[in-house]
C-alpha cells in the first residue's frame, strides 16, 4: 500500500517489479582469445620516421593470428585504442606492406572515420578501454 498522489489520504496497492542486469564475457574455448600485451610505445612513435623501430608489432599480429586453432569457430578481430590504430594506419604509407589495407565495400573508398582497417583479412577496430599506460606484466 502507498499514498495516493492525487488524493490526499487514499491508498493504492501497487506492485514494483526491480531488474538488474550484469552483462559480462563469456569465452567458450580460451583458445580463441589472444592478448598482445607489453608494446613499446616509443618504438610505435617512429612509424614512418627513417628509424622506423615499429615492424614488431606487425610481427606480433601475425603471430596471435596463428596462435588461434584453425576449428575454433568465429569471427576473428583485433581491438587496440586509439594510439596503436592511428600508428598501424601510417604503416599503410609504406608501399611494400601488402598485409595491412584500408578495406572497400561497395567499390567505394568509406569516409575517413568509418574506414575499416584490415589486417591480413581481420579488422581492427578502435576500443577506447585499452589504455596505453598500463604497467608491464
């Protein structure tokens, strides 16, 4: 029983349903996930420069890729923040880089933002979670 708003001292009966929901992750095999993990972020910083120090982590993406088992079902795809992505895209400048591509759809180049970088034929997209300042495991 609550007060009534429109009249002064009435009661109604009223029932209150609460829900709460708690979405989380769930991996069916934990073989499917792979972490690249510990990146140096001043060798990244030299993409294009005449020192370019930032091939491992191309390196690196190819070697998570074959870590995945072949029979493991699902989409494949690589999340990196802002920073990591801004730098993996100078790398598309480099003409001698045939693994990494701006992606077409419909025959048409997509404006800049919507662009989808591909990496050996899996996307990588932009996570604003992933932070650069975390510390070395």
């Amino acid at each position: 029983m609550v007060p009534d708003p429109n009249t002064t001292g009435a009661f109604m009966q009223m029932m209150c349903s609460w829900y709460q929901w708690k979405a989380g992750l769930a991996i069916r095999d934990y073989r499917s996930v792979v972490r690249i993990a510990n990146i140096d972020m001043t060798n990244i910083l030299t993409t294009g420069a005449t020192t370019d120090n930032s091939a491992d982590l191309l390196k690196y993406m190819s070697l998570a890729l074959d870590r995945i088992p072949p029979n493991v079902i699902g989409r494949k795809v690589f999340y990196m923040n802002e920073t990591v992505r801004s730098y993996l895209r100078l790398k598309i400048v480099n003409k001698s880089n045939l693994l990494l591509r701006l992606e077409e759809i419909k025959g048409t180049l997509i404006p800049r933002p919507d662009q989808v970088l591909m990496f050996l034929g899996v996307p990588c997209r932009r996570i604003d979670a992933i932070l650069n300042t975390e510390t070395n495991i």
